[in-house]
C-alpha cells in the first residue's frame, strides 16, 4: 500500500496528465537494461549520454512538463510547487532523464530566480529551461575547491566589459556547454567573501580553452578551462558586482539538494544479485552489510518523502537538505565497496564487452566517491550541518576579514 497522501482533485488530474506523457513519451524501466551505465566508457558515450539528456530536455519543455513550477513568463508551467513532486512521483517507473541538463537548470534555474535580473530572466530562463542552451558551472579552482570564496579568476572592468583572465577546474560537461556561470575576483581589496561577481559567460567567446580531463574510466566527465582576456558584457552579472557570493550560495545550496535526491533505480537490487551470482548470499557478513544500504535507501526515500511534503504545504524542509547529500554519498561508497568485493577480480578488469554487470560494478567502484567531492565534500558538508542544524560554533576562518589580496597563498 502507498504511503503517500490522497490527492486533491486538482493533484489528480495532474498525475494523470503526467502519465499520460509520460506513458506516450518515457523509456519504462522494465524495459532497460539494469546494469546499463551511463555515459560510460569512453568519451563518445559521454557525449551520446549528454544529447540523449538534452533530447529528453526537450520533449518535457515541448510538453511543458520542463519546469511545471516555474513562472509560466520563463518557460515554466506556473504550477503550484506540488506538480514537481507529482511529475517526480510518476517518472520513477521511467529510465528517461535529461542527465547533467537537469543539474545545471537545479542550480542555475532558483539561481537566476531569486537574483537576476528581468531582463536576464527573460533571455536566459527560456532556454535553459528548453535544453536549447547548455550550461556548465565555472567555480572551482586549482587552489580553490571547498573554501571556494578564495577564488583567483580576475575580472576586471574595461568600459562596459568585464575582462576576465585565469584558470577553473573539474568543470564537469564543459565541453558540451554553450554557457558558463562563473565566479570572478574583482575587488582584491574586500575580504574573500565581498570582492566576487557571478557572471554569464558564452563558452565560444575568445580566450576560452576547455581541456578535457581523462578519468581512470577512460571518460572525460570534468575539464580545466582556462580564460584568456575572455570579454564578457558588463549587464551579464548576476547579482550585486561584488556580491556574486549570495548568488553562489543559491547555486552551492541547490546543487547539494539536487544530488541528495539522488535518483535510479537502488543497487540494492543488483547487489543482490552479484552476491547470489558470486555465492555471498550466505556469507553472515555480506548480508548484514546488504541489509545496511538496503536500509539506507529506504532511509533515504523517507528522507526525501519528507522534503517532499513540507513542500507539498508549503513549509520549509524539516531538516538541512544537505543531511540527504551526506547519506547518499555515504551509501555510494558502501555500494561501491560490496560490488568490488563480490565481484573479485572483474571489478578492476573484464572482457572488453558482452560484459554488463562487470562494466557496472567497475563504473561503481571508480565512481563511488564522485558524490562525497562534488558539490561540495562529505567533511564541509558536516561542517555546514554543525553550524546551521546543531548550531555549533562556526570553524576558525583566520582570513575571514583580511582583504583577498593580503590573504597568503600557494
Ligand atoms: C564528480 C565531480 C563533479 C564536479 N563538477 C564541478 C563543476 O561542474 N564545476 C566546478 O566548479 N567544480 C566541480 N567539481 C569540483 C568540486 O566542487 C570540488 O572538488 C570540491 O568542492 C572539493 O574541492 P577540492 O577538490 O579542491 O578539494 P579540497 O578543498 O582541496 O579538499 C581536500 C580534502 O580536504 C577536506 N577539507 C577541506 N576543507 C575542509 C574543512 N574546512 N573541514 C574539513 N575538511 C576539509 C576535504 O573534505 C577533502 O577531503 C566537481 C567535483 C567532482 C568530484
């Protein structure tokens, strides 16, 4: 039986709506294959993965299924916030996602909502929203990851252009990417907080180098990019100039409620499967530790149930959404850990093909930490749970209220 509440009359005849598309439009589960990786060995499936995402992209915005809670002015459907939950609710019998698309408009979308400006909303949300356009987050530097706010990128003002010189990394997808939203320096003198502006970047402007980097998997998820005298109008910023942290704390904030929702079908599944296969089902150890992700992602489901109704009433989530980020990384690394160990000798090496679980259990073991890093690492996100959920004093930031400039760096 459900736990979900009874619909209203009005949730009803959206959830049958959203069905009907989805019956019409959407790849069913059943019918995929369950140890099909994602975007994964090599570099043309990685950009195969990422059109078949935008694809998807834009049959939900033909549809008007792309953003049904979004001003119906900037591509969105103007529903009310249940109609996410709903679509969410009967899209989990369908394989069909818009993959890394969907993550830029979680970050970008609310970003550019809440701190740009009309006319930025209306030439950009459009088509965001549609998948026409896609979008890569330039934040992270070399010597700039978790304490992020000490970016070096400058950008400096010449007439009515912003120019803009130094280097970001993991970029993840930028080389698919017709945009970029970008952190710069450009007041050295203001603590490291104060002197960053968010801008909008084409990423065929001149002066942008992307640099595919080659992961062990043989793909290039993530890149460095380096800007070169990159000329970009002054009216593309979001935010204050100078005050692009608040708009970076928006995009930091989503990104980390967007991969705690996590998403797929759970591994427990496939783990269980690898265990009956390699003769662990009754192994006393192998089972205690299925029964713990097993739990976990229930855990997690009723986690998620949970943001899912407040906002249902409108009220905030009744706990930090990054707790959802920090478990759902936490059950990667225990899911990657098991399928290495069952699989023996097929988790680092295997037929070139004709082998689906073992390309899967190897793309679980190289994956399994990509969500305790990206989007903010498992360690500060524990440290932004202290400070914001159990009110615990804030960390020692000894450069807090030092100008950039003077602040020593590497
Ligand atoms: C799959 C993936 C995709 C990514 N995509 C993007 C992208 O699209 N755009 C982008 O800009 N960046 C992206 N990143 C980069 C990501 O944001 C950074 O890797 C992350 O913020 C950590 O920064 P760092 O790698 O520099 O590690 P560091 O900050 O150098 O951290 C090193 C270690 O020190 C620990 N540590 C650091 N500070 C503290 C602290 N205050 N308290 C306790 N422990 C601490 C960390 O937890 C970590 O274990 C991606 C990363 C991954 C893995």
């Amino acid at each position: 039986m459900s736990d979900r509440p009874a619909d209203t009359p009005e949730q009803a005849e959206l959830r049958a709506a959203a069905r009907a598309f989805l019956t019409e439009h959407a790849e069913p589960r059943a019918e995929l294959n369950p140890w099909q990786v994602s975007g994964f060995p090599d570099d043309d499936e990685a950009r195969a993965y990422f059109e078949h995402g935008r694809a998807w992209q834009r049959t939900l915005a033909e549809h008007g299924w792309a953003a049904p809670t979004w001003p119906a002015e900037f591509g969105g459907g103007g529903q009310p916030t249940w109609a996410d939950r709903i679509l969410r609710e009967e899209s989990a019998d369908y394989g069909s996602h818009p993959g890394f698309i969907g993550a830029t408009i979680a970050m970008l979308g609310p970003t550019l909502l809440a701190h740009a400006t009309d006319d930025l909303k209306a030439r950009f949300l459009p088509s965001l929203v549609s998948g026409e356009v896609a979008w890569c987050q330039l934040f992270s530097e070399p010597g700039s990851g978790s304490d992020l706010a000490s970016l070096a990128t400058r950008a400096v003002l010449d007439g009515d252009e912003w120019v803009v010189d130094g280097q970001k990394v993991w970029n993840s997808c930028a080389q698919f990417a017709d945009w970029g939203f970008l952190l710069a320096r450009t007041d050295p003198d203001a603590p490291k907080h104060q002197g960053i502006t968010f801008l909008l970047v084409d990423m065929s402007s001149p002066g942008i180098e992307v640099r595919p980097l080659v992961q062990a998997n043989g793909s290039s998820h993530f890149n460095e990019v380096f800007l070169s005298g990159v000329r970009i109008p002054a009216d593309q910023v979001v935010g204050e100039v100078h005050g692009g942290w608040a708009a970076a704390r928006t995009v930091l904030a989503n990104e980390a409620a967007f991969i705690g929702r996590g998403g797929g079908a759970p591994a427990s599944d496939r783990l269980r499967d690898l265990a009956a296969r390699h003769g662990g089902l009754d192994d006393p150890t192998v089972r205690q530790r299925l029964a713990a992700i097993v739990s976990r992602e229930r855990l997690q489901d009723l986690m998620g149930q949970r943001i899912q109704a407040a906002v249902r009433n409108g009220q905030r989530p009744p706990f930090d959404p990054a707790l959802t980020k920090v478990m759902v990384a936490g059950t990667k690394v225990l899911t990657g850990n098991l399928a290495a160990e069952l699989a023996g000798p097929a988790a680092v090496a295997g037929p070139a093909d004709g082998d689906a679980r073992g390309t899967w259990v190897r793309a679980e073991v190289l994956n399994r930490f990509a969500i305790s890093i990206g989007g903010g690492t498992t360690e500060v996100q524990k440290n932004n749970l202290a400070e914001r959920s159990l009110g615990l004093p804030r960390e020692p930031g000894h450069d807090r209220d030092t100008a950039w400039k003077d602040v020593p760096r590497n």
